[in-house]
C-alpha cells in the first residue's frame, strides 16, 4: 500500500491532526452540558474557548524554534504527550476558573503541532508534492472535527461530558507511542528509506524561490511576504475558529436544534472542508505544475478562496434556516481550508530549512491570535445584540482583508545579500 516511507509518516502527521481536531472540537460539542454545569453565560464561554489560545498561540512560536532546535520528532511526540494529558483533565474541572487554567495548559502542548508538521514535510518531501503533502496531513483537522461531533455527543450522551476527554487522552499516548517507533528527523536517518527515494527527496527539495545566502531569523520576519501571508492566516483562521467554537451553540441558540441534532448536523460543514483541506494543496500543485510559478500557485488558491469564503460567512449570517445555515457555513468551510495548505507551503518555498519551523511558527502565532479574539468578541456580540448576525458579518469582512494582504504583500523575497537594507 505504502510504496514511498515517507507516506506512512505522511499516516502518521493525518492522525496527529485528526486528534488534534477531535481534542479541540470535544469542548465546543460538550458546551451545552459544560455551561449548564457551571452556570457560565455567552461572555464565560466566549472567554472558555478563547483560554485554549492563549497557550497555543504562545508556543505556536516557542514549538518552531524548538522543531528546528531539536528536530520535529522528539518536538511532536514531546507536545502530543502534553497536549493528550491536559486534555484528559478537563474531565477533572470543576468550575469556571478549573477549566480556564487547563484549556491554556491544553494549549501549550498543541502549539508546536503547525510548526512541527510543517518542518517534517520540508525534510520528507520534494518541493512539488510540499502542498498536497500539508493538505493530507492537515486533512486530518477537518476530518476529525467533522468526526468530533457524532463521536463526542453520543459519549457525553449516554456517559456525560468528561468521558471523551479521558478517552482522547489515551488515543494521543497511543498515537505518541508510534511516532518515535516509526519517524525520524530526516528520511536520510532513516533505515526503512531507499536510496531511491532518498534521492527523489532530496534532489527535489530544490528550488528556485528559497534565497541562497544565509539569512537570519529576523530577516525573515520583517518580511512583507511572511506578514502577509500572516494577516490572510489570521482571517483564514477567525473564520474556523468563530465556527469550531461558537457554530454548534448557534445552531442550538438560533435555530432551537437540539443536542442530539447539532451533534450530527454540524459535522457536515467539516466533511465538506476535508474535501478542500486536502484539494487545496492538490490545486497549488497542479497550477505550478503548469504554469512554473510557486508564488503565483499559492497566491491563487488564497486569494479565490478567500473571497468566497467571505460570501459564505456573510450570508451564511443572515440567513433565518437552519438547513440554509448549514449549506452556507460547508461552502465558507471548503474555501477557506482551500487555503490553508497553501500558507505553510508559501513559507516552504521562500525560506530556508534552519529557520522554517521558526518562521512557520512566527506565521502560525500571529494567525492564532484569531482563536483568542474571535471567541471572545463573538461571545460579547451575541451577549449585547442577542443575535450571530454581526458576529458573521465581522468574520466575512476579516476574508476580504486577508485576500487584499495576500494580493498587495506575498511576494518572492530578495536575497539577503542583494539587499541595501539588510
């Protein structure tokens, strides 16, 4: 089945994602019974949901410096261990202040997910599978949120809300165990490698858009291409956040679903957005395969998707059914994680191999600071105007930004050395 090794560890980084969506979905889906518990209103959940952030958006950076430190392997299987712990123990909180400290704790352990993944593609993979690479892998986020929900609500169901985090926890140690069985840093490190492919990996990894002298850190991040590429992450990302934690209590406070309906209903939206996780890097591909141009493959894939993601998201705000919803929020989902492997990509194409786990961690904290904003601002909006309308409007408007960064800011980056102001 697995011709090449460096699909299994391509197995390997879908299933990290796929719990990591699960783990993160868990506490959106278990809401209802949480804020009924603790007797947290819409402003107490907005600030519940947005905790997670605080911790993930910090090591989002903190994790890509760590992943071109000491390598993507011990870095990974070192954050899922963490991130799997924290997570059984929200079955242990008791009130609103328990559950606050474990979500940023949950958080830290997940931070270095993004940086870490995006750092063993750029050592397993040549330059034109990189996108389709970081669309498989990460298609594993949609596909386990879109899971989360019928998995999720049938335990809190028939067992209560903390008995899936208990077992999340142990699917993670699972999956842990595995990881330092199977992956290494470099396929090069590797005994289960071919020449062959070995060969095929590294002559591939070539490319034009990387610049040749040795730049620093810094030199990278002061980069219009790297902060646009963060501004369009960051409304890329308001968008999945505003919907991985407020859409399920939307579609309960809104349109009168119940749990049990709101559990199956809203895995739908993530179906759809699995399809465009892993077609966008198939798409970026498949433009650069004919047409030469990395940058442009990337930037296309975005700024399309991007705009009608924001079509969707708005409309999808104004709408008074739930059926109507639902179809408008899977198509603003399938747009936007259109977009997602192509931000990763764009760092692997322009910067070099030392400093993309912290470039790309750079990038992924600025964009996640969408998880602690959005939450909360969509949590004081529906709490003041007792109504989604201007929360959606707010996210649909945030697209057209990001599109506009990409359009005017991502471009290829000048040598280092070519560079008066360097």
């Amino acid at each position: 089945m697995f011709k090449k090794y460096r699909h299994i560890v391509l197995v390997m980084l879908f299933f990290a994602a796929f719990i990591n969506y699960i783990d993160r979905a868990a506490l959106s889906i278990a809401a209802p019974y949480i804020s009924k518990e603790f007797n947290l209103n819409a402003a107490d959940m907005g600030l519940i949901f947005s905790s997670f952030f605080v911790g993930y958006a910090l090591f989002n950076f903190v994790g890509g410096y760590l992943a071109d430190r000491f390598g993507p392997r011990k870095t990974f299987g070192t954050a899922m261990s963490i991130w799997s712990i924290f997570g059984g123990l929200t079955a242990l909180t008791f009130n609103f202040s328990s559950l606050y400290i474990v979500r940023v704790l949950f958080g830290f352990g997940e931070g270095p997910i993004g940086s870490a993944n995006n750092k063993t593609i750029n050592s397993w993979f040549p330059v034109g599978e990189r996108a389709r690479a970081v669309g498989i892998s990460t298609g594993g986020m949609s596909f386990g949120a879109a899971l989360a929900g019928p998995i999720v609500g049938f335990m809190a169901i028939h067992w209560g809300w903390k008995t899936p985090f208990v077992v999340l926890m142990a699917l993670g140690l699972v999956w842990t165990y595995f990881w330092f069985k199977l992956v290494s840093d470099h396929p090069r490190n590797h005994s289960n490698v071919s020449k062959e492919e070995l060969r095929e990996i590294e002559e591939g990894q070539i490319t034009a858009s990387v610049i040749s002298s040795k730049a620093s850190l810094l030199y990278f991040l002061k980069q219009p291409t790297i902060l646009g590429t963060a501004i369009a992450f960051f409304a890329s990302n308001y968008i999945l956040y505003f919907f991985l934690t407020w859409f399920p209590s939307y579609l309960v406070m809104a349109h009168g679903l119940s749990l049990k309906d709101m559990a199956i209903v809203s895995a739908i939206p993530w179906l759809v957005g699995f399809i465009g996780q892993v077609g966008g890097g198939f798409v970026s591909d498949f433009v650069y395969r004919k047409t030469g141009n990395l940058m442009f493959s990337r930037k296309i894939v975005i700024v399309v998707s991007l705009i009608f993601a924001a079509i969707g998201v708005s409309l999808g705000g104004l709408t008074h059914s739930a059926t109507s919803a639902v179809a408008l929020m899977s198509i603003t989902i399938f747009f936007m994680y259109l977009t997602t492997a192509n931000y990763w990509a764009i760092i692997q194409d322009t910067v070099r191999g030392e400093n993309v786990g912290a470039v790309g961690g750079f990038v992924h904290l600025l964009s996640n600071l969408a998880g602690i904003i959005g939450p909360v601002v969509t949590g004081f909006l529906v709490l003041h105007t007792n109504n989604f309308v201007v929360a959606f409007l707010l996210a649909g408007a945030l697209a057209i930004v990001g599109a506009l960064a990409v359009t005017l800011g991502v471009k290829p980056i000048k040598d280092q050395s070519q560079s008066v102001s360097a």
